[in-house]
C-alpha cells in the first residue's frame, strides 16, 4: 500500500513539473519526453527495488542512461533542467517503499528549484540566433551596434563563427533579450534585403 503512496507522489509530482513547463515554455513535443523518462525511470527503479538484482547493476543501467546523447534538436539549458528533474522524480519514488517526510521535502525541492530558477523575473528570456549577414564585418562594436539595429533588441553576446572576406559575408551567434514590447523578432531576419 505504502509503493501506491509513492507511485501517486510521483504522478502528482510529474504533473506538476509537466504543467510548469507548458505554462512557462509551451513546447509540448518535450511533454511526452518528460512523462516517458519518468515513467520509466520509476518502473526500472520499483522493480530494482523489490528485487534480488544487486544495487550495482542499477547504478550500472543509469551509467549507460546518462551517456545516451540525444540525436533530434539540441536542447536547451532549462529543457535539460527538466529533463533530469523528471528522472530525479522517478528515481525518488521508485526506489522508496516507505514514504517519509524526506521524500515529500526532496520531492517538493526538485519542483521548488525548478519553479524560482526557471521564474522570468529570476531569469529573463534570452533567445538565440545564427545570422548570416550579407557584410563582412570584422569590428567588435560596430558588428554588435549592427545587430542591435537589425533585431531591435538588446545584444547580450556575439560569436563570430565565420567571416567571409570574398563573398562579403560573416556568420554569427548571437544572444539577446526580446524588446520589452513582447515582440519576439521574426526568426529569419531581412539581412541586405534577402532571406
């Protein structure tokens, strides 16, 4: 009766991460991620521990969890803080048969963090782009003053991947805050009148 306890825990828990993360990131392709790797961290871990199976193979199966690199789109930052939560939720519950008022605070800690450190006011929206400019431009500020004037936002950052002096072009990264407006500019910015 007590593991039904820890496996409600667990649905509650998850709920309530999954509904953090829609509220604040609206990615709902990254839903079904987080209820899979719970879920199924929570089996592996129930099982393991009502078995014979030595606790070394456990840690052995999470080893080999831990090294398999995702192939789709690379994640970001936050999406990676999710995704170890909702293993962290499953291996709580999973692995306790007895639930205490330590699995109740460490429960409520995970989604805690996950609530202040992923908070707007705590941590601004900051997004990322690769522009490829159709100018060739070698000067830190000026390249930053340029930006700022085509995105309408605050440059926070700029990576110089590639300048072409032949083709007239320079390929960069940049990080910058959305206008305040709450405007978010459009994906593919007109660079010299091209797409």
């Amino acid at each position: 009766m007590q593991q039904y306890a820890m496996l409600a825990a667990d649905v509650a828990a998850v709920a309530v991460l999954v509904g953090l993360f829609l509220s604040r990131h609206r990615r709902r392709e990254l839903v079904v991620a987080y209820l899979g790797i719970n879920v199924a961290v929570l089996a592996v871990t129930a099982t393991l521990a009502t078995s014979t199976v030595g606790a070394g193979l456990g840690l052995g199966l999470f080893g080999v969890l831990s090294i398999i690199r995702l192939r789709s789109h690379e994640l970001a930052h936050h999406e990676i803080a999710y995704y170890f939560a909702a293993l962290a939720i499953g291996l709580i519950c999973g692995l306790t048969t007895t639930p205490t008022v330590l699995h109740g605070v460490l429960l409520a800690g995970v989604l805690g963090a996950l609530w202040l450190g992923d908070h707007p006011r705590v941590a601004p929206p900051v997004q990322q782009q690769d522009l490829l400019l159709d100018r060739a431009m070698t000067e830190g500020a000026a390249l930053t003053a340029h930006l700022e004037q085509l995105l309408g936002t605050e440059v926070l950052a700029v990576t110089v991947r590639r300048t072409d002096l032949v083709n007239d072009t320079t390929l960069v990264e940049v990080r910058h805050r959305p206008s305040s407006s709450g405007t978010v500019p459009d994906p593919l910015p007109r660079v010299g009148g091209r797409r």
